[in-house]
C-alpha cells in the first residue's frame, strides 16, 4: 500500500473514531438529561407596601409591614419537593433530579416555638425530564403503587431565640419521623427558613441511604448510582 493510501487510511480511522466518540457522548447526553439545580430560597428586598411573590424567582420584593405570626401555617403555591442522586452511565457523571409540586401539611406556631408541624409528598406525581428513568422510579425503585406518599411529622418543637425580620434567613435543626416507601425512621436535619412578606418559605434536605429505607438499588443496564441520594424541598407556608 502506498504512503499516500495509508495516510488516507488513517485519517478515515481518525474520522471513524471521532464520530464514534461525539455520538456516544451526545447519546449520553440524551438519556441522562439535564439536572435541575439545587432549591434555594429566593433573595427577598424590602419595599414598603409592596406585596411579595413566590416561587423559583432568584429575588422577591415583599412588604415590610406587619404579619401575625402565631397560629397555623400551611403549605401554598410555589412549593417544591423531590430528590437527587448521583449516577454514572457510560463513564459519564451526572446528577439525577425528580420533582414535584404536590406537597401538602401545616405547621403551627406560638410566639417563638414550631409546636407542631407535618408535610406530605405525593410520589406518583415526581417527574424528571426523562420518562425511562421515572418509569424505573415510580416501578422497581419506589414502588408508588404500593407507597404513595412520603411524609415528615415534627416530633420535637423548634425552638427560635426571636422572629426573624422580613427577609433574614435563620438555620435550625428539625427532628422527625420520616416515612418514605413504607419505613418510618426519625431523622434529624437543618432548616433554613425565612419570611417573605406575608409568607414563609422554608428549605430543607435529608440525606437518604437507600438500604436503610429498602429501597432497591437505581442501579440498572448501563447507569450505576450511588447508594444514597437525597430528599430536597423548598416550602412556602401561608397563614391559614
């Protein structure tokens, strides 16, 4: 074979390998989707008079006058809940992320004590942006046919030293029991949650170790998780 053929030879390997490469990585891509980014509270500014909004917005105007505080608070629009697991398909990482907005509970507060409080999540209703990987959630992971709902219920009141001013985040520790596909644990995580405006958003993660929940390893074909993920939520509250 002449020089010139072999380097055309080459050069169509070259080419043949990149292709390969390109499309398997844009094959990835297409399966494992896009992760969503981890819930925040929004940056809320004060504008006397003005009443504020809720939701995914990165920043809030909220009214600074007065709001009672004691009494019961339950969950409203612009709630958010769902997980996060670490997945591994192909050699490629990517964060697996599900969500949902059918959340529902209350809490009830008394001058600077939470007494009680509780928050249920629907999981039939938790999507991602991939319908492979909801199917093996809904199905062989969570088995919500057989375990619906998730649900948190305050055990031990928080305690704050003072109410917060519109729009300062404060962090505490929140302790629970957590039943999640059918097993019941107490669970002790921080919160972080602040007023804005005449609502208050609370922010929340619990780390979750499959295994202690039975839950079945996500691992399946090609992707491979890691043994643990994470229950996320950002809440909005408004008094009932």
């Amino acid at each position: 074979m002449s020089s010139s053929k072999r380097i055309r030879w080459a050069l169509a390997a070259v080419a043949a390998v990149v292709v390969v490469v390109v499309g398997g990585l844009f094959a990835i891509h297409l399966v494992q989707g896009k992760s969503d980014a981890p819930l925040t509270l929004p940056t809320v500014t004060t504008t006397p008079g003005v009443t504020s909004g809720v939701g995914d917005a990165p920043s809030t105007s909220a009214s600074t006058g007065p709001v009672a505080i004691d009494g019961v608070w339950s969950v409203s629009s612009g709630t958010t809940a769902g997980y996060r697991v670490k997945e591994t398909l192909f050699g490629q990482s990517n964060t697996a992320t599900g969500r949902t907005s059918a959340v529902t509970g209350s809490f009830t507060i008394a001058s600077t004590t939470v007494a009680t409080g509780s928050f249920s999540v629907d999981m039939t209703k938790v999507t991602s942006d991939r319908s492979q990987r909801d199917g093996q959630f809904q199905g062989r992971i969570m088995d919500t046919a057989s375990f619906p709902t998730a649900k948190f219920t305050l055990s031990k009141p928080i305690q704050l030293s003072t109410l917060p001013a519109n729009g300062v985040q404060v962090t505490s520790q929140a302790t629970g029991d957590l039943t999640l596909h059918g097993v019941t644990k107490s669970v002790t995580f921080p919160l972080t949650a602040q007023r804005n405006g005449s609502v208050i958003q609370v922010l929340g993660s619990i780390p979750i170790t499959f295994a202690d929940w039975n839950i079945s390893n996500p691992s399946g074909g090609p992707a491979t998780t890691a043994d643990n993920g994470t229950l996320e939520f950002q809440i909005n509250f408004a008094h009932a």
